[in-house]
C-alpha cells in the first residue's frame, strides 16, 4: 500500500498565462461570422436555418441547430458580452486543462445546455447565441476548482461554489 501512497502522480499545475492565440482566433471567429450574419433583428437566412427552435429540435429532425445556435448572435452588445467575459473565462479554462480539450468541453456543455433548454422549457421557443457555452465555462471552471480542494475542508471549497454561481447570476 505505501507504494501507491502517491499514485498517480500529480500533475504540473499549468500556469493560467501562456499563448492566448487559440482563444483569441476562436473568438475571432464569432466576430467575423457575425459579419456576415448580422443581428436576428434582420431575420437573415443564417437565423432561420441555424437559430435554436425547440419545436423543430423536440420533432428529432433539426438536432444540429442545438450546435449552429451558438454561432449566432442577436446583436453586437450580446457578442460583445459573451467574447469579452467568455474570452476572459475560456482562457482561464484553456489553462487548467489545455486548449483542446477546454474547446471540445465547451462545445459539449453548450451543446448539451441548449439540449436542456429545450427538453426543460418544452415550449416553442428561439434562442441564438454564445452565452450557453460561456455559463458552461462558469461551472466547469467552479468544478475544477472544487476537484482541486476535495482533500481540503467544504468551507474552502464552497468558495468556488459560490465564486461561480456568483458569475452565474451576473
């Protein structure tokens, strides 16, 4: 048993600093699409076939649009807000768990919030845009946190419980 003592090895902590060009051309990219699909006020056809619409979602026919809704934005302030705070918070993510994989986790969440949107409002409803997968960083970002501090007292691992629901509520 006292060989496993330390097994398995702990990672290196990763500094939170480091390249930020992934993100950035990420992020990039959601700004030059909105160049080209402009706001829903327009109703432009990158709405109609790619917003999230739960009626056609919950008939099993267009599951895709629960991935091209984040794509998409109502205007340049709802862009704005989510690569601004999201960069900020996708960074941070990127360098806990490297850049891969923090942007396949945020497709998934996001994917899988705007899923559960869905399935729980089970009303037709229309909904575009980032903030699902920034929401998702929030929690995965409270989650490692609180993996992090698991051999530590709950009063210290409250504090990234809250730190997130927190950011949740802004």
């Amino acid at each position: 048993l006292d060989e496993n003592a330390n097994w398995p090895a702990a990672r290196p902590a990763v500094p939170p600093g480091g390249p930020v060009a992934p993100t950035l051309l990420m992020l990039s990219a959601l700004v030059l699409f909105f160049g080209t699909t402009g706001p829903w006020a327009l109703h432009g056809e990158w709405f109609g076939r790619g917003m999230v619409d739960a009626a056609a979602v919950s008939a099993g026919a267009q599951w895709w649009r629960l991935i091209t809704g984040l794509s998409l934005h109502a205007d340049a302030v709802h862009l704005l807000g989510n690569v601004v705070l999201g960069g900020v918070l996708i960074h941070l993510l990127c360098g806990a768990v490297g850049y891969g994989l923090a942007w396949a986790m945020l497709l998934c969440a996001g994917t899988l919030g705007n899923a559960m949107n869905v399935l729980l409002r089970q009303s037709p409803h229309h909904s575009v845009g980032f903030s699902t997968a920034v929401f998702a960083v929030i929690g995965l970002l409270a989650a490692i946190q609180m993996v992090r501090l698991r051999h530590q007292v709950w009063r210290q691992m409250a504090l990234p419980l809250g730190a997130g629901a927190a950011l949740l509520a802004l």
